[in-house]
C-alpha cells in the first residue's frame, strides 16, 4: 500500500478543517491546503497547486450552493471579479506552458506581496469601520464605472496570482470588495468571493489538469473532507455575530501571512546539503578510477 493510500484519513481531517474555516471566511483554501499537500504529504509543488485548484472548484460550488440559499452572495460584484480574474487565468496559463515560473525568485516575490496582502487585509478588518468612516468622503467620489473597473482590475490580479500560487481567490478578493464596498456585510463578502472563485480556480484547475500537475487519487481524499467541511461552515457563517466573523477572517489571515513569511527566507545549507550526499556519477567514478592509476 502507497503512502498516499495509507495516509487518505488525514487528507480528509485536513481538507474538513480547511474547508470549515473556507465556508465561515471565504478564504484560507489555496493559502492553507497547498502549503499543507506540500510539507505535511511531501506532494511536489506544481501537482499541489493543480490539485487543489480543482479541489477548490468542487469544494466552493458546494460552499456557493448554501451561500446563495442564504442569500449572502451578490451576483454583480462576482460577474465584475470574474470579468478580470477568467482572462487573466487563461493568459497566465498559456504563460505556464512556455516559461519556468517556478524558479526561488518567483516563489520569494510571490510570497512576499501576499504576505503584505494578507496582513493589510487582516487590518481593514478589524479596523473598518474607523477606515470607512476616514475615508467615506474619497470613496464617495468615486463613480460607480470607476468603482466598477478597479473591481474588475482587482479580479485580474487575483487570476494571475491563482493561477500560479492557488493562493490568492479568497484573500486579495475579500480584500478588493471590502475595500471598494466597505459598507457590505462580512458575510454576503464570503459568498461573493466563495461564488467568484467557482469559475476561476475551475478554469486554473482544468489548465494544470492539462499542463500534468493534478493528482486525480489525492484530489479524491481531498473532496472527502472538503466538501462536509464548506457546507458546515457555510451553514455557520450567517449565524456568527458579523464582528466575530471578521476576527476569525483576520486571525485567519494573520496565520497564513505568519506561515507564507517563513517561505521568504531560503533554507541555509540547502546546496550544500545536497552536494554532500549526492552519489558520484558514473563518469566521475570512472575518472577517479584513471587517477589512481600508477
């Protein structure tokens, strides 16, 4: 029996847990489970990010199935974010196919304006009524086509982000709507961007599907957990106090920008390491071999 095999009970305790704190914030998906699959199950880095983009697609039309009973979801914004996010995915991924985004420069700079999203979104959190109330006049003066394009901007840049990280649907869009609808309610903000990421991390899932990066066998284990989790939390969300539910979000985002600083800072000793155990080559044997030779 495979570890992978051994191992489909925690895949589904893990997935449960991301999903539940999914339904109840609306993030933490990408931003939780791919770090996990990563250094919790030792699934390579490309197969995690596709994997759990098509885990999320599944998870989340569960999630947006209750949220749209509850009525917490707003049709509009989610169309206007996806008017940005789909485009982007597609282009992003054509780019996947050609180039090597991969590289420790990519990782680092990926990490590092997420983590100062993260943390920026977990202040306006806790902090909005004072920001919208600073700044209600400025927003005010914004035109509704004005409020409309930076909506759909602020969708593209999370499309480009997901695409590559699968990191990024819940955080910066919650934090797009939050700061462009201040006056939203915590949880029609969760249904929106739970319905919004529906289309996105489908398109993004199907593209790493394509590009070889899915594992169909933990994506399996994965939807065992995931999907009770979402509906449970969903199911929750609407019956949380408003500012409760906006400190979990915030304590949420405070945790994985916390996590994803750790990612900024290269192990030491990491070359090294490697070219001390790696078994000598055939040709490099072969040459000692000649050298010692009178």
């Amino acid at each position: 029996m495979s570890a992978i095999h051994a191992l489909q009970p925690i895949y589904a305790i893990v997935a449960f847990a991301v999903g539940l704190l999914v339904g109840m914030t609306g993030v933490g998906g990408g931003s939780l489970m791919t770090p996990a699959l990563i250094l919790l199950f030792g699934v390579q880095p490309a197969t995690a990010v596709g994997t759990d983009l098509l885990q999320a697609a599944v998870t989340k039309s569960a999630g947006s199935v209750v949220h749209g009973f509850n009525r917490t979801i707003d049709w509009r914004l989610a169309s206007r974010l996806a008017a940005g996010s789909i485009p982007a995915t597609l282009i992003t991924l054509a780019a996947l196919g050609a180039l090597d985004v991969n590289s420790p420069a990519g990782r680092i700079l990926i990490n590092a304006v997420l983590t100062l999203a993260l943390l920026v979104t977990a202040i306006v959190l806790v902090l909005r009524e004072r920001i919208a109330a600073r700044y209600a006049a400025r927003l005010g003066r914004l035109s509704g086509k004005q409020i409309a394009v930076l909506t759909i901007a602020g969708g593209a840049i999370v499309g480009t982000l997901v695409s590559i990280s699968s990191v990024g649907a819940g955080v910066l869009g919650s934090a797009a709507l939050i700061l462009l609808y201040p006056k939203m309610p915590a949880a029609r903000i969760v249904g929106t961007e739970i319905a919004h990421a529906v289309p996105l991390t489908l398109v993004a899932g199907i593209g790493h599907w394509f590009l070889g990066s899915v594992d169909l066998q933990v994506l399996a284990s994965l939807l065992l957990g995931s999907v009770p989790g979402i509906l449970l939390g969903s199911y929750v969300a609407v019956r949380i106090p408003e500012t409760a539910l906006r400190l979990v979000l915030a304590a949420a985002l405070i945790a994985v920008a916390t996590k994803l600083s750790f990612g900024l800072i290269p192990p030491s000793g990491e070359v090294v390491t490697a070219k001390t155990i790696a078994p000598p080559s055939d040709d490099q044997s072969s040459s000692r071999a000649l050298s010692t030779k009178p």
